[in-house]
C-alpha cells in the first residue's frame, strides 16, 4: 500500500513502444514487459491498451492544444506566421515521442481517440478565426473561420511531415521546409 504507483512509468513505456509502432501492432504484454512488470500489473492501473492509449490521446492533445495557442498569440502581421509555424515545429521536436504517437501511430486506433483530436482540432480552429480576425480586421467571419482550420491543417500536416520526414521534408531540409510552411500560412491570411 505504501509502494508509489507505477502508472507514470507504465505510461513513458507505452509512449515509446506507440512512437514505433501502431496500436495493433503492441500488446499489454509488451508494455508490461517493457517498464519490467507482469500484465496483472499493468491492468492494476490500466483497464485495457485502447485506455491508455486514450489518456496519452488526450494528454497530448491538451499540450498540443497549449502550445498552438501560445504560438498564435504573437500573431500580429502575416509575417509572423512563419514564426507561429516555427515555434510549434520546436516544441513537438522537443516532445517527438507523444508527438509521433498522436500525429502518426495511433490515428484511426480508436474511436475514443479520434474524437480527441477533432474536438482539438475543432478547438484551435476557432482560436485561429480569432487570430487572423486580430490581423484582418476588414475580412468577414467565414473567411477568418476557413483561414483558421486551415492553419490548424497546415500545422498537423507540416508536423506529420517532419514526424515522417516524409519526402516533402526530405527533399526540401529542415530550413526550406519551415520557411515554406511559414509562407504557406501566410497565404491563408484573408
């Protein structure tokens, strides 16, 4: 009873299991066996592999969900656009793995999960509309509402991207991919 929880380090282990491979691809065992614990352990504090998938889901969506909005609130001109993209490409460097998790691996994995993300996404594109209303004042409320998800798209698909390295990423490097980023969003300025 005094013993701290493990559910921590249960869920550092299942993060870098998911950030190499898919959800279907990883069993209970495997986590268990990966933070060097039984299965009946891993169910003390987890009721399934779709649970903790769902609360890494949904811890990285309220990080991600921070760090966008953190980004966009130095938006002033379209020019600091490529700033925003800069900044978010940073901070999910620094946090590859659950970023890979959320981005790459886990997408489609459960219903749970995708609802997450498109209640984010959902979430970041009004505070986008907001944003560029802040840049644009003369551009009407549907412009703003189409320019907002399309910076929330571009941001999760130049993160995929560069997650990937796809060959987008690879073909440009890292210092075109951004700059191109940043004047793709810069383009969705209404």
């Amino acid at each position: 009873a005094n013993r701290p929880s493990r559910r921590q380090e249960i869920l550092e282990s299942a993060i870098e299991l998911l950030a190499a491979e898919p959800p279907d691809v990883i069993a209970v065992s495997d986590i268990a066996a990966h933070c060097a614990m039984t299965p009946a352990a891993f169910y003390y504090h987890f009721s399934s592999k779709d649970e903790i998938l769902d609360e890494i889901v949904e811890e990285f969506a309220s990080a991600w969900t921070t760090q966008v909005t953190t980004a966009m609130s130095g938006l002033r001109t379209p020019d600091d656009l490529g700033n925003c993209v800069d900044e978010v490409l940073d901070w999910v460097e620094e946090n590859e793995q659950p970023a890979q998790v959320y981005f790459v691996t886990s997408v489609g994995a459960t219903s749970s999960s995708e609802a997450t993300r498109r209640k984010t996404r959902n979430d970041l594109a009004r505070r986008a509309a907001r944003a560029f209303r802040e840049i644009s004042p003369g551009a009407d409320r549907i412009q703003t509402a189409i320019a907002g998800l399309g910076l929330v798209t571009l941001l999760e698909i130049v993160c995929r991207s560069r997650l990937e390295a796809d060959p987008s990423y690879s073909a440009l490097g890292p210092t075109r991919f951004r700059a191109t980023a940043g004047t793709l969003a810069a383009a969705l300025v209404p």
